[in-house]
C-alpha cells in the first residue's frame, strides 16, 4: 500500500501556529510581492476566494469580510515543511518517505501488511499535529495516484472522513473513483478533462478505468497514459510521479476578470503567475533557462470592421543560469513587463513561459553573467 500526507492550507496553518485567535477565521497568504494569492483557510475558500488570481481583483471581496491576509514567509513555511517532513521519518523511517513538494509527501507502507490502515492514517494525522502543529489529510491507496485521489476525497468531505481516507478494498475504490472527476485525476488536469469528456464521454476516474491499454496509449499520452491506468485500476508503477510531472515547457496565463490598463496591475498579476509557474517548476524537480512574458491588448473598434484584435506582445529572456526560485524569476519577469507595457492600452490577459528546463540537480550559478533579453 502507498500513502500521502498532504498538509492543509499549508502556509496558512503555519501563519496561525503564531496567530491561534485566527483559528476557523479566514486567512489567505500572499505571493513574496503579494501581488497573489498562494493559499486559503477553508473559511477563506468558502467566501470565494480564489487561488492564484491576482490580489487586487478580490481585495475588494477581502476587506468586505475581514479576511487576515500575511505576506508570505518562505524562511518559517521551509522550517515548518521540515519538520513535518522529519516526523514522518520517526513514525515511518526514512526509507519510507519521499517528499513530493513543501507540504506533500508519499508513504511506502509495503511493512504495514495486515495492519488496520484507518487507525495508521489517524495515528500518523494525529502525532503530526501533535508535535507540529500542522494539520494534514492522508490518503491511503495500493498506488500513488489513487492514493492522491483518496487524500484529495479526504480533504473535501473533512467532516465526514476525519481527513483520512483509505482505500482498501475494490468497493471503496470503485466508489471513490466514480466519486472523482477525471479533471482532478493526479496527472490529467482540466484541459486534458474536457477533451476527454467531448470526445470520448469520460467524466469520471471510473469512466477512465473502464477504457483499454491501447485506448490509453492513443488518448493518454502514449507509454504515460497507459502507466497512469494501470495505476487507477491498481497496479503501482514506480516511474509514475517523474512520468506524470516531466514537462518540457511550463506556462501559466490567465484572462483579467475586467481589462488591466496600469503597470502596476499588470506586474501584479505577471508576478502571481511566475510564482505559480515556479511551484510548477519545483514540482516536477526542474530549473528554467529560460523565461518569456506575453500581454494581450483588449480589441479595439475601427471603422469598417466590427473590431480589431490586439496583437500578442512578447517577449523573453534567457537567464544567466538555470533556476527554480520564485525571487530569481519575478525580478527578469517584472524587466520584461517594463519593456512591455505601452501607457494608455488596456489589456485583457498575460501570461508567463518557462522553458529551456533541466533537472534541478544540473543547475550551476554564476556571478558574472547578465541576462540577455530579445
């Protein structure tokens, strides 16, 4: 059996261990600039706030119901994450963690054969809290991707599941897949999810087992696809995690919820998206060469022509060496902005590249490079 402990709301917990009176009151965390939001209390995610928009747009929404917001504190977020990290380790060992990300980790529970699973869940939910603080969901599965499917089901039916759930027999999981949308299958995402569900009436991670390997194969991604079913119908495949985060390219673009026409609107919300293509980055354990930066223009009505359409407006730079941290990024992200924006257009969207990736075990500084831009 596998596992994943997942903390929630992560750097909002962390912020709260030093503010207790802000317990089941909405909190939300900024982006280093705070230009966005990284992170929600439930009570912050039942007002309506959402992730990664730009903070600007929903400060309205924030001041109206008093939400606390903190900038954001990777120094305290970094210590916190390791001390999670090392009580797994003492309940566990080491051999049988993997962190995944700053507030995931999996569990190889291969030693806990006959154990009762629900009360291993509860005791490792319950000494980590105990001991740091912070509290997680688990998600307890016989592969890594149904695993993240129970800990996503735990975290939103938290009343009802104690924020554990396990998944060990074929009813809990048939039960729990066709619980599960298929956009919010580890590895799918939403975009892939409604190609699925126009052109071949899958919507549900059940829908998705009930397909063959060569089906996989086809509309899956190949040799990716096909591991990614075998590990929803409950066979482990050990590639899984490095096969279903490798990218070569990472982007991050949104449309304004009303045109932007100041630079200081558009490098807010340039920087949300750099931080958010940089947690991608780290996910997957790679460094960027390489990053570029669009604007597009809102259309503009002319004579004889119901309107024209602004053109895109890019452009990139290439880094004096391969990075994957949020500061290194947002700083030639924020260059580019400059070179960029035109005083007196509106724009409608924006978005930022990375690309030129490399494992982040490969990365060499140096000092005496400069950025070349085009």
């Amino acid at each position: 059996m596998k596992g994943i402990v997942d903390c929630n709301s992560f750097y909002c917990s962390c912020e709260r261990l030093f503010e207790p009176h802000l317990d089941n009151k909405p909190v939300v965390v900024l982006s280093n600039n705070d230009g966005c939001i990284i992170s929600r209390s439930d009570e912050a995610k039942a007002l309506g706030v959402g992730m990664a928009g730009p903070y600007f747009l929903v400060k309205p929404l924030i001041e109206k119901f008093g939400v606390t917001t903190f900038s954001s504190n990777y120094n305290l977020y970094g210590d916190l994450s390791w001390r999670v990290m090392e009580t797994l380790r003492m309940i566990l060992g080491v051999e049988n963690v993997e962190v995944y990300s700053v507030d995931e980790a999996f569990l190889n529970l291969d030693n806990y054969k006959g154990h009762d699973y629900q009360k291993l869940g509860e005791h490792i939910r319950t000494v980590v809290e105990d001991w740091t603080g912070i509290k997680v969901s688990v998600g307890i599965a016989p592969t890594k991707v149904l695993s993240k499917m129970a800990n996503h089901l735990a975290k939103n039916k938290k009343i009802e599941t104690g924020c554990v759930m396990v998944l060990d027999t074929q009813d809990k999981i048939d039960m729990a897949l066709q619980d599960t949308p298929v956009k919010e299958i580890w590895g799918v995402g939403r975009q892939y999810a409604e190609k699925l569900r126009d052109m071949n009436a899958v919507y549900t991670a059940f829908d998705l087992t009930k397909k063959s390997a060569e089906w996989a194969h086809k509309n899956l991604g190949g040799v990716v696809g096909v591991r990614l079913l075998k590990e929803l119908k409950g066979e482990a495949t050990s590639e899984i995690m490095e096969q279903l985060e490798n990218k070569k390219m990472i982007a991050s673009t949104r449309m304004f919820g009303s045109p932007v026409n100041t630079l200081s609107d558009i490098k807010e919300a340039v920087a949300t998206y750099t931080t958010k293509a940089a947690e991608k980055l780290r996910r997957q354990q790679s460094a960027a060469n390489i990053i570029s930066v669009f604007v597009v223009p809102k259309e503009i009505p002319t004579e004889g022509s119901s309107f024209r359409h602004g053109p895109n407006v890019s452009s990139y730079t290439t880094l004096p060496f391969a990075t994957s941290a949020t500061n290194e990024l947002i700083k030639p992200a924020m260059v580019l902005v400059d070179r960029l924006f035109s005083k007196g257009s509106q724009y409608k969207k924006a978005g930022v590249i990375l690309s030129g990736l490399v494992p982040d075990a490969t990365i060499q500084g140096n000092l005496f490079i400069e950025e070349t831009a085009n």
